[in-house]
C-alpha cells in the first residue's frame, strides 16, 4: 500500500516533470505570443514529451541526497558536478548560464561559495532543482531550506539561493498537507523580508488575490513582475514571483497552477516545474492527471547523461524514505 508521504513525494517530483515538459515549448515567450501562436496551452504540445534541464538537474539533486543524506555539503555537490556534469558526455542542451559560467568556475579550481559568484548568479538554476531538499525534508521548512543553500553555493548567489530556498521550504510544507496560506507563508520565510525575490514572491500573491477570475492573473503578473527590458527569461525573482502568484491565483490547484504557468510567459518551463512540484506535493501522485503523469517516466539524459534512466517515482520513493528518517537530524 502506497503511504501518503510516498504518495506525496511521488506528486511532487511528478509534477515537477509534468510542469517541465508542458512548459518548455513555450519558454522565453510573452503571454500574447504564446496566445497568437497556440491560443491557450492546456496540454502538451509534443508527441513524446520529456523534462528537460529542469527535471534532469533536480533528478541529479535527489541522487545526491540519496548518497549522502542530510549530511550532504558544499562540497559533496562540488565534486559531483566535477565527476558527473562536467564532461565530454555532455552536450549541455538546454543548460543556463548559471550551470555554464559555474562549470567554467569549478574548472578553473574555484570551490564554493566562489564557484557560485558569477554573472548569472541569480538565475532561476537552483530554483529549478530545489524540490527534492523540500520532498526530504517534509514538514520542516527550515531544513529544506538549509539543504537548497548548501547545493545553490555551488552554482549561485544571492537572489538565486534565495529563490532556490523558498521553493525547497514551499515543497517540504506541501508535503506535510500544510494548506495554502500556511505554504506561501513558509517561501517568505525562507528569503530576507527586503530581498527581490521577497518582493516578488509578496507582489505576486497580492496580484493573485485580487484578481478574482483565475485567467486575468497570468497576464497581471506577466506586466507587474517581468523586467522586458533583460532578454534573457531566467531571473530568480521573476520565477518565483510568477510561480507563487500562479499558485496563489489557482487556490492551490494542481492543473490551474501548471496550466497558468504555461501561459503566462518567460521562463515557463520552470515556473510550470516549481508550480507543479510544490501543488504535487500538496495533492499527491493519485490526483495528477493520469493523461499527464502516465506520458512522463524515465529522465533522458539529453542535458546530464549519468541521470538517464533514472526513474522518476522511484526517485521520488527513495526521497520518502529519507523523509520518514529526519526526526534526529541536527539543524
């Protein structure tokens, strides 16, 4: 019998994936042209979808929690990125800048924090792969925060940690069947009250809560959270502005949150991931949509090859059983 912590790993890690594939046709697009092109995306757009440098870098996340456990450190992920990401094996497709410019770091001899101090430091890189640290660390906020800055030293900076942080604390309150209010009180927890992506995080809810039809917030939080004069869809802030906003505009819905998302423009694919893991969490695997969750199975390997094959639910399982083992954990 499937437990509700494994049900509930098993919907984030899912929804992560779902979330990914579904939005990453759409990345790096406004609201109106992905309306002029598609009209509105409720569903993917590829015979055969797949996650993408999303789905595969959490994965790489999950593996490293489950070699060292919550005794993971800085150096642990450092040296798995000199061991397994960089390499002639990898093509990087889909890579950010944040993972490029590090890789370049970490050759160069840099360990972290310097290794993460670079250009694209507040890029949404960890953003993006944070959802594990909060699926092992369910119901503590605090631990799965801890855990997303000890790997975003690695690869980031500033904004970007502190989006990483409050994705991770989101997703490990979710996990715990924490309601709504409960679960975007603990992502401004987990960042400084003054910081941007703080800023974001509280406007993008406020936007939601006052737009009382669910399809006018993505556009209002595509015009209040967007910086359109940078070209590049990666800020950390924008991410989880928008992604929290979304959720907050879908009262904690799986298949509004991911499908806003979708829609609202930018870095899609990720905002759709961190929507998806955080509302998976909250609902668990069994209430997915099994035409989503059943067209998802095993990473490819496109970005990072030592991932490929590896399972996404019984990734997500392993985490629960980390999960079930945190009460003696020394914060």
């Amino acid at each position: 019998m499937v437990t509700e912590l494994v049900d509930r790993a098993r919907g984030a890690f899912m929804g992560l994936a779902i979330g990914d594939a579904l939005g990453s046709p759409t990345e790096g697009k406004t609201p109106a042209q992905i309306q002029q092109r598609w009209g509105r995306v409720t569903d993917f757009l590829t015979e055969q979808p797949a996650g993408t440098d999303d789905t595969e870098y959490a994965l790489f996340s999950a593996r490293l929690l489950q070699r060292h456990g919550f005794a993971l450190t800085s150096a642990n992920v450092a040296q798995a990125w000199r061991d397994e990401i960089i390499s002639e094996k990898n093509e990087y497709k889909g890579a950010g800048f944040s993972e490029i410019l590090t890789i370049a770091n970490l050759k160069r001899g840099l360990q972290p924090p310097q290794s993460g101090q670079h250009l694209h430091s507040w890029s949404d890189g960890l953003a993006m792969r944070a959802a594990p640290y909060g699926i092992a660390a369910a119901g503590n906020a605090q631990l799965a925060a801890k855990l997303a800055e000890i790997d975003g030293v690695v690869s980031h900076a500033g904004e970007g940690i502190y989006a990483g942080k409050a994705v991770a604390a989101a997703v490990a309150l979710a996990k715990s069947g924490a309601n709504e209010d409960q679960i975007l009180a603990a992502a401004l927890q987990a960042v400084p009250e003054e910081s941007w992506c703080g800023y974001a995080i509280r406007t993008g809810i406020a936007i939601a809560r006052n737009h009382l039809e669910f399809w006018d917030a993505p556009q209002a939080l595509y015009d209040a959270l967007v910086c359109r004069y940078y070209h590049w869809a990666d800020l950390a802030p924008e991410a989880v502005g928008l992604a929290f906003g979304v959720i907050a505009a879908a009262r904690g819905n799986f298949e509004q949150a991911v499908i806003g998302a979708v829609n609202a423009g930018r870095d899609t694919d990720t905002v759709a991931a961190i929507c998806g893991a955080i509302t998976g969490a909250k609902h668990g695997y069994s209430a997915l949509p099994a035409h989503w969750s059943n067209r998802i199975q095993a990473a490819r390997g496109a970005c990072i090859k030592t991932v490929a094959g590896m399972d996404i639910l019984s990734t997500a399982e392993a985490l629960a059983a980390l999960a079930a083992r945190q009460e003696n954990v020394d914060e």
